[in-house]
C-alpha cells in the first residue's frame, strides 16, 4: 500500500500548488492533534490525505476533505478501499474540491459505488471573491454600503494589524460564540493552526482595534490561487465603527500579495440565489446570520459537489446516520 509520510506527502504536492488547503500536512497535521489520524496516498500522479476518526466498538470514519488529487481516481481507489479496510472504517467519506456539476465527478463516484450523503463536513455553499486586477477594480465589485463600511471604518479610527496574539483572537472567538449561538475551537486549536501554517506565509492573524481595544479578529490562510476566510470574531464594542468590513479587506490585500486570485468567503446557507436574497434581513439562524455580511463583497455563489460516502459495513452506517439525523433534529 502506497502509504507516505508527512515530507513525501508535501513533496507530492508541488505537482498540485493549487490543491485544497485541507489536503496539506499541515492540516492532517492540525487535525492529528484534535481527534482525527491523517494517512497519505500516493498512486502514480494520483493522491489522497485520508482523515480517519475513531468510531465505537474499533470502528472509524475515513474522510477526504476536498480531495482526491489527480487525473485518474479509478487508480487510486483500490489503495483507498484497502486502507479503509485496514482501518475498520465503516464507510468512506469525500466531499471534492470541485463544484455542483463540474468536471463528472458525480457522475464518476456514482460508477464506483459511492452515493450522495446529505451530511456535509465542510459548507455546501459558499461565496468566491474575485481579486483579480486593481484594488479598485475589487471595491467596484462590491456593493456600495459594503465600500462605505470600509472607508467608515478607517474614518473612525479603526486600525487593522497582523499580529501573533493567539490569545486575544481566542477570547474574541469565544464571545462571538456565545454572542450567535455557535461551537468555537479552544485556544490550542488556534495555537496549533497559526504555528503550522504561519512560518512558510500561508497563514496571516489580523485584528482590528480602536484605542488599542481589540474588536474584531481574523485568521486567514493562503495556497496557491487561493485564499480562504477560515475563522472571524468580533466584540460587541464599537460596532458602529465597522471593524468588521475593514479587517475583512485587509485581509483581502493580504491574500492579493501572496499571489491569490480568489478570497473563499467559507460558508452561506445552502440555498439558491432567490431565497438567499428573499431572507436574510429576516433571519439569523447558523449561517443565516453571516450571509448579510459576506454577500456585500462582491463574490460569486457557488454551491460544492457535495459530500459522498462509500459504505464498508451497512449495519453500522445506518446506525450513524440515525444518530447524525437525530442531532441534526435537536439543533
């Protein structure tokens, strides 16, 4: 079995310099230490970081998040299965870096037994930002009120910074929980995710502050074309004085320096156009809540090719979905 480790993983790719950011080591390496066990395949031009979770009774759950990589995925399957295999997964999950009808990809995990799962790790949708051309040329794309925030803000005294206080975006993450109703990560998962990904560039921490009191936070992190709006926070202090619009550009020129051409605004609700456009100034529920804000950025909705699982053990499959349905029922 083609297994390879954290260096041959990194090594192959350089082949993909576009590839996900969750298909890096460092990201594996992330998610080592919260839980999950990355192992790397490699077949030919082909490859895959699996993320194993352990399940009851010995069992796991095998997850490739927006993978595989590679022109052939019919040549890495069989490596696939067998490690899954291997691990007792009880079925495998793939949720590819491809959008809604592009490329076969459905049409090709259909033919290799995998079927459309309903349950999503990563946001079914989410908005691209295209920043492309002159900065300009990116405000203009903008909606108009969203410009007018950014100016408000640096007209008041807001000030956006890089720093390295991990401790500080925590304690903001933490209230921005509290504040919309939603999980947050511990302080040594920020601690962890800065420490992996900032020494070679791909990771920048902003906040924006008033009076040197902090407002808002924003983790952001780059690879090849593309940068993504992975973790944002912000205080209940000084609202008026959009912190949040302004730190969200800076993060955006950040991204523009290291080469990228689209900022990946990380999660809407998954819905289309007309019902997103009909509801969001009457809801505020999950991603409801941070629809109004990302929608002013210009960026384009675009909707993934979805979560797909190829089932090893049908009995306990079906127990896991049950209880995935229930909680989702809870919520």
């Amino acid at each position: 079995m083609p297994i390879v480790n954290e260096n041959e993983w990194t090594q192959f790719l350089e082949r993909y310099p576009d590839a996900h950011l969750l298909q890096t080591a460092e990201w594996g390496a992330l998610k080592d230490r919260f839980g999950w066990k990355p192992e790397c395949l490699v077949a030919g031009e082909n490859g895959a970081q699996v993320l194993f979770r352990r399940l009851p009774l010995g069992l796991t759950l095998a997850y490739i998040p927006k993978g595989p990589l590679g022109p052939d995925f019919k040549e890495l399957l069989p490596e696939l299965e067998a490690l899954c295999r291997k691990n007792r997964a009880v079925f495998l999950k793939i949720e590819p870096d491809a959008w809604e009808g592009e490329a076969g990809w459905e049409d090709q995990l259909k033919a290799h037994g995998f079927q459309a799962s309903g349950h999503n790790i990563q946001p079914r949708r989410t908005i691209m930002v295209d920043i492309g051309g002159a900065e300009d040329e990116i405000l203009a794309r903008m909606k108009q009120k969203t410009r007018y925030n950014i100016r408000l803000a640096g007209n008041k005294d807001v000030v956006v910074t890089q720093t390295d206080d991990i401790v500080e975006f925590s304690d903001m993450m933490g209230e921005t929980g509290t504040r919309d109703g939603f999980g947050v990560h511990s302080l040594e998962y920020y601690q962890a995710a800065y420490k992996l990904f900032s020494p070679q560039g791909d990771c920048a921490l902003f906040a924006a502050k008033y009076e040197e009191e902090p407002l808002a936070g924003l983790m952001a992190f780059s690879r090849g074309a593309r940068a993504w709006y992975v973790y944002g926070a912000s205080t209940n202090r000084h609202r008026n004085r959009m912190p949040t619009y302004l730190i969200q550009w800076e993060a955006i020129r950040w991204a523009r320096e290291r080469g990228c051409q689209e900022y990946d605004l990380w999660g809407v609700p998954d819905e289309n156009t007309d019902e997103l456009e009909a509801q969001f100034n009457q809801r505020a529920d999950g991603l409801w809540g941070v629809y109004r804000f990302k929608r002013g950025f210009g960026g384009a909705l675009r909707r993934t090719a979805g979560s797909w699982d190829k089932v090893f053990n049908p009995t306990a499959y079906a127990f896991y979905k049950m209880i995935i349905l229930r909680g989702r029922a809870a919520e």
